[in-house]
C-alpha cells in the first residue's frame, strides 16, 4: 500500500511534493484504484520535521556519521532522545524504550509540536547550532525538498 500526498486542484487532485510524484508515476494511466483520503495534520509541520530529520542525517558530523544504517534508525535514535517513547519491558524484565511513530493518527497537533521541539532541540544539540539557526536551515531546506506546498 502507498501513501502519498494530495493537493486539491481545479482539475482533481495532484501530488503535493517530489516524493509523492514519484509514488503516482508508479501507478497505470487509466486503472483504477481505491483510496481513503484523510486531511493530515498539519502538512507543512510534517515536512519540517522531515526536513529537520533529514538535514541532520545529511550533515551528521564526525563520529556519528557512520553509526547509523539508515536514515529510519537515525530517526528512531531522535525520537527516543527527544523522549517520543514507549516502554517495553522484556521476558527478563529489562525496560527497553522503543520510539514512538510521528505518524499523523499516532499525534494530535499539541502533542506533535512538542515532540518537534524535542526533535529541534536534539538535532541542534548534535550539529552544534542554536535552535533558531537551525529552524530557519530547517525551513529553507523543506521549501527546497517539498516546495511551495508546504507552506
């Protein structure tokens, strides 16, 4: 199943970013298919904390660059320093903490803005800038990567 993301246009609806566009290509010209389309959130929110996650990954500095397989277990690891966990506790009674989804059903707005606080203030933490720079790179890289949509 995919998921991507909308806008609404005169003439229907069209993908609302780059990754989204590359989704629909995947998809025949004339077939017919079955979707649930829900409002998110907040899409610009969404993209920003993509942006901020995927910024960081890309300028990982030096000793934390090659610790990370994938961008998803780089999130993850921000996820749970941001505190965005749940606790599981093993067979032998160990406590692991497991990051929460961001996902748009997993978080109302209040509470998805805090855990993007969060997440602002580990990812500066780990490139070594104030908050406030960061957030204004963070914004300049989403209009680049998702465009116009996203504001």
């Amino acid at each position: 199943m995919a998921s991507l993301y909308l806008r609404r246009t005169l003439t229907g609806f069209a993908p609302a970013d780059e990754p989204s566009a590359e989704i629909a290509r995947k998809f025949k010209v004339g077939e017919t298919y079955r979707a649930e389309v829900k409002k998110p959130r907040s899409y610009r929110h969404h993209c920003l904390i993509f942006a901020l996650l995927s910024l960081t990954y890309e300028n990982l500095p030096e000793g934390l660059e090659g610790r990370y397989a994938s961008f998803d277990q780089f999130r993850q690891a921000v996820a749970i320093a941001a505190g965005h966990v749940q606790e599981l506790i093993t067979l032998d009674g160990e406590i692991l903490l497991q990051p929460k989804s961001v996902a748009y059903d997993s978080l109302d707005q209040a509470a998805f803005e805090k855990v993007a606080a969060a997440m602002m203030s580990v990812c500066a933490k780990i490139l070594d800038v104030s908050e406030p720079e960061l957030a204004g790179e963070v914004s300049r890289y989403a209009d680049a990567t998702y465009g116009a949509v996203a504001a």
